[in-house]
C-alpha cells in the first residue's frame, strides 16, 4: 500500500443512498460528500427538502424523487441512474417508516406498509444494483439496521421485524455477492441526538433516563457517528469486513 494513500477515502466513487435528505440518512451523505464521494440521493421528499438540506451540495450529489415500494419501476430508476451519473459503487438502504402502536391496535397493513419499504423496497433496490455492482467488482452494499434488530422495544411490532429482517438480508447477500467483491454490511444505530429523538424524549426525563442508564457512555450519539461509520464501511479501510452488523451505539447493546 502506498504510504499516502487514505484508505478512508471515498474519492472518485459514487454512492445512492435511499431516504438521503433527512435524519441519518442527510448525515450520511454529508459525511460520504466530505469523504470525496458523489452521492445520489433517493428519496419520496419534493425536491424543496432535498434544495433545502443539500443545495449547497450540488455539485456532489444527485437527487432522484421516488417511492421504493415502486418494485415495477425500480429497475428503469437502477438503469436511469447509471446512464446518468456513472458507476455506482456504495449503496446504502436508509429509507424507512415507522408505526407505533400496540398490536392490538397495529392492522395488517400497517404492519405490511413498514415492511414494504423497509425490507421489500430494499430487496427492490438492492437487486436493480447489485448485477452492476458485481461487475464493477469492488463495491459496498449498507443495510440501516437497528437496536430493534437485538432487542425487544414495546409498540414497533413492524418495525422490529423489518430490522431484524434486515440482518438476515444482509448476511445471505454477503455470502452471496462477497466473492464478486461487493462488501455486505449492516449499521445498528443507538440512541441519536436527531430531531425525533428529542420529541420522543423531551418532556419525558424518565425515559431519558433509561436511555442514558443502558448506555455505559452515558450520552447519546451524535448523527456523523453514523455516517462516518458507513464512510468506513464502504472504504478500503474496510476492504476484508463484511457480513457484519456494526452497533454505533455508545455500548448500549451490552450495557447494564
């Protein structure tokens, strides 16, 4: 290896990150802008949000409205974006949704509408890609796992099966692609200072409270801590890792 060679650097590649332009997924494409990468952004946003979050950007990213549960269209929005903007190397699945009741309150299809997006639209995507990122031969596939991908949280019945069912997506495509050389991760993120944790926490010390008495450092995470996370999964630094789930979580997964 060359001794000035960054091996966190992304220069030179371009990644599609769904669900870009809010939330951890806009902190992951900055982090990936700031590492040398073009980002395209995918996502169901109007363009206003995308102007707003990421105009300053322009140069470096792509955006491209569309819904992911769109399976019949995936493929000519996959084709579109690489006629259009070149190889694509990093793919990132971070779009979501979320349904919060108890079950006896969830119907069917609020649960198959969590589903939908999360593990179908990312199959969808996932698929449109991956013959292209085979080819090209050195390639890094992120699925947005977790803490409900480990552990049990009361009211998110489908959320927590999406991203449980997000870790096994991953590992049987990391056994199935890791030989063409394209990497399969997955990111579990803990308790993230973003505007939706503070409403779920704001007003509500005692559940602050739990947060902070699981997590041995005691504070919550910042929204780059995730994206310099993917920024490392998707870079040489982390040219033998894949097949893994990394919690970016502050140790809270095995705090007492």
């Amino acid at each position: 290896m060359e001794n000035n060679k960054n091996v966190f650097s992304l220069q030179g590649r371009t990644a599609v990150i769904t669900g870009g332009t809010t939330g951890l997924g806009l902190a992951m494409t900055k982090c990936m802008i700031e590492s040398g990468a073009k980002v395209v952004v995918v996502s169901m946003d109007p363009i206003e949000v995308y102007e707003e979050n990421l105009g300053k950007y322009k140069e470096q990213t792509a955006y491209y409205q569309f819904n992911i549960t769109d399976t019949a269209h995936v493929q000519e929005l996959a084709d579109k974006i690489i006629r259009e903007q070149g190889d694509i190397s990093i793919l990132i699945n971070n779009a979501g949704n979320h349904c919060k009741k108890p079950i006896e309150e969830m119907t069917v299809e609020d649960y198959k509408s969590v589903l939908d997006v999360h593990l179908v639209g990312a199959f969808g995507i996932t698929k449109a890609f991956i013959p292209h990122m085979k080819a090209l031969g050195n390639a890094s596939i992120i699925f947005q796992a977790s803490m409900t991908s480990f552990i049990g949280q009361p009211y998110v019945m489908g959320y927590s099966t999406a991203k449980a069912g997000y870790l096994g997506m991953m590992r049987t495509l990391a056994t199935e692609a890791s030989g063409s050389g394209v990497r399969v991760n997955a990111i579990a993120p803990g308790w993230i200072d973003t505007p939706m944790f503070r409403k779920a926490t704001d007003g509500d010390p005692e559940r602050k409270a739990k947060i902070l008495g699981r997590t041995p450092m005691n504070k919550v995470g910042d929204p780059t801590d995730i994206g310099w996370a993917a920024v490392y999964l998707c870079s040489d630094a982390a040219k033998f890792v894949s097949g893994v789930c990394l919690p970016v979580d502050g140790g809270a997964l095995i705090g007492f």
